[in-house]
C-alpha cells in the first residue's frame, strides 16, 4: 500500500489538483510511492475529496479549508521525517501554492 494518497473528484478541480501536485512532489522529494483515488464523496479532509493521506490519516489544514505546506511539513515532522528533507519540501510545496494561488479564481 502506497503511504501517499490523495482522494479527488473526476475530473479534478482547483484543490484536487492541488494536492495532487502536493502528492508528486512529496513522493519525489522522499521516494514514495503515491496514488490517486477518485471518489464521488465530497467530504474535504476527510473520507472524500479533496484530502491529501498520508499513512492511513488524511492531513488536516490548519486554516480548516485549503492544506498549506506548512500543515504537510508539521505533520511530516511529528511522522519522523528529517528536517533537512522537509525544508527542501516546504520549499517545493510552496512553488506549487504560490502557483496555484496565483491562477485560482473561486467559484462564484
């Protein structure tokens, strides 16, 4: 079983590919594998989609609606990961935030 997964919607939408880009990056930056599970449930940060999991529990954004690198890389730490390779991470997750930040326009 893949520690990494992230539950999206078919087709992705804005957060789904988000965290889909998050998953990549992580499973790069720490040689994981990763995959994608499309769900019709719509349950954010939890048993539907969007979520970013990470060892059976799904990662929970701090700000209660968009996952930040910061909320990935903490709950990295408190799993073990080295912090030299998590500030690498942060680095790369925040490239894709600022980036998605940058194109993103909510729904009205």
């Amino acid at each position: 079983m893949s520690p990494l997964k992230v539950i999206s919607q078919q087709p992705p939408g804005g957060r789904c590919t988000l965290y889909a880009r998050y998953a990549d990056t992580i499973a790069a930056t720490l040689g994981w594998s990763h995959r994608i599970v499309h769900d019709e449930c719509r349950d954010a940060h939890g048993s539907g989609f969007p979520s970013l999991w990470i060892r059976d529990e799904a990662i929970q954004p701090s700000d209660g609606v968009i996952l930040s690198p910061d909320d990935i890389c903490a709950f990295l730490e408190r799993q073990g990961i080295a912090a030299e390779r998590n500030d690498e991470l942060r680095l790369r997750l925040q490239a894709i935030l600022d980036e998605f930040l940058e194109t993103w326009t909510p729904a009205t």
